[in-house]
C-alpha cells in the first residue's frame, strides 16, 4: 500500500504547474503495447485513492477497488481509456459492451487534487461517443451506495450524471445485480444498493 501511495503523490509536483493555467484534456485508450509502467502506475494510484477516499462508508479504509493485475487486463481488453493534461494522467474510465444496443462504463476516476478541471466530463463524453460509433443505443451505470447514508460526495455524483442526461431507472442489491462475484459483498462494511441509471444516445 505504501508503494501505490507512493506512486500516487510522486507525480502531483509534476502536475502544479498545469494546476492554475488553461489546459486541454485529451482522452484516448490505453494500449498495453505502449503504455509505459510508470504511466500505468500513476493511472492505476489515481483510481485507487480516488474510491479510497470516496467510498470509505462502503467499504471501509484503505480499500483496493481493483487489483493492479485485473486493471491491466481491462487494459489488455482495450476497455480502459485515459485522461491526460500536458501528458500526465489525471484519470481513467471502462467501456464495455452489455448487449448488441447497450454499454455501461465504470471504474471513473479523476485526480481528486485537479477536480472542477472537467476531467469527469470529458471521459464521459470520449466514451459515449466511442459506444455510439460502436452501435450502443444505450448507456448504463450504477452507482453503489449505503443505504441508510448518503453522503455529500453521492448526492453530487447524483446530480452529475443527472446533468449528463442519465436517468433513474431502478434500485438492485449487490448480490442481484453482481452474482458472479456476490461474495464480494460480504467486504461490505454496511447494506448498501445500487442506484441504476441509463442515457438514451441515439
């Protein structure tokens, strides 16, 4: 855990100097092929301290949403795209296919040091408009949240996707809507739901 916190802080200095000036996000997929280590790592640092610290009523602290080895292999399956400023990584998203006409994303993350830069908005945007080109007539999400508390940080997630055009569809427990992996909500540190969301795109 020291070596992923390690890693994380190592490139905020580098990132001080884009923090206060006009900046170009630019999204793109990440290829293992080209994807150097010390990038993979930072990619992967910021989307385990930003659930770290957003989901600690969830499940708890310090916790690994997903292991480096699984990341990569998202990775592999061309499913992770990237979010860059000036060439260092600020956050990342996965695209993957449910049906022949729907797509969900998930795994969003953004460097929580650089937020209101839009960089939540503009790995949304890249995505759904790579799903359209791929067919989807839908986009879906969930938003895992606890049940008897909602924080701040989910109440603004809430009213993000909201404003992106994402509507409230239906509520599932963990072991509804993720049987293949039901065991994972026994990590859980309080009952929580998720919220489901879908977005017309055609």
């Amino acid at each position: 855990m020291l070596i992923k916190v390690f890693c994380y802080f190592k490139f905020i200095f580098d990132k001080q100097n884009i923090n206060n000036k006009p900046h170009v996000i630019t999204v793109k997929q990440l290829k293992i092929e080209s994807l150097d280590e010390q990038t993979l790592s930072q990619v992967y640092a910021i989307l385990i301290h930003a659930y770290a610290e957003t989901e600690v009523e969830i499940w708890g602290q310090n916790h690994i949403r997903i292991s480096k080895q699984k990341f990569t292999t998202l990775i592999e399956r061309n499913e992770i795209f990237g979010a860059f400023i000036e060439n260092q990584p600020v956050g990342s998203v996965r695209l993957f296919k449910k049906t022949s006409e729907t797509f969900s994303f998930g795994l969003l993350s953004a460097d929580l040091n650089m937020q209101g830069k839009g960089i939540g908005n503009s790995l949304v945007s890249h995505i759904e408009t790579v799903a359209k080109q791929k067919g989807a007539t839908y986009m879906d999400i969930e938003i895992l949240k606890a049940v008897a508390l909602e924080t701040p940080f989910k109440k603004k997630l809430k009213k993000w996707y909201t404003k992106l055009g994402y509507s409230f569809t239906h509520s599932s427990s963990f072991t509804e809507l993720k049987p293949t992996i039901a065991e994972k909500a026994k990590n859980l540190v309080q009952p929580c739901v998720f919220d489901c969301y879908q977005k017309v795109l055609r």
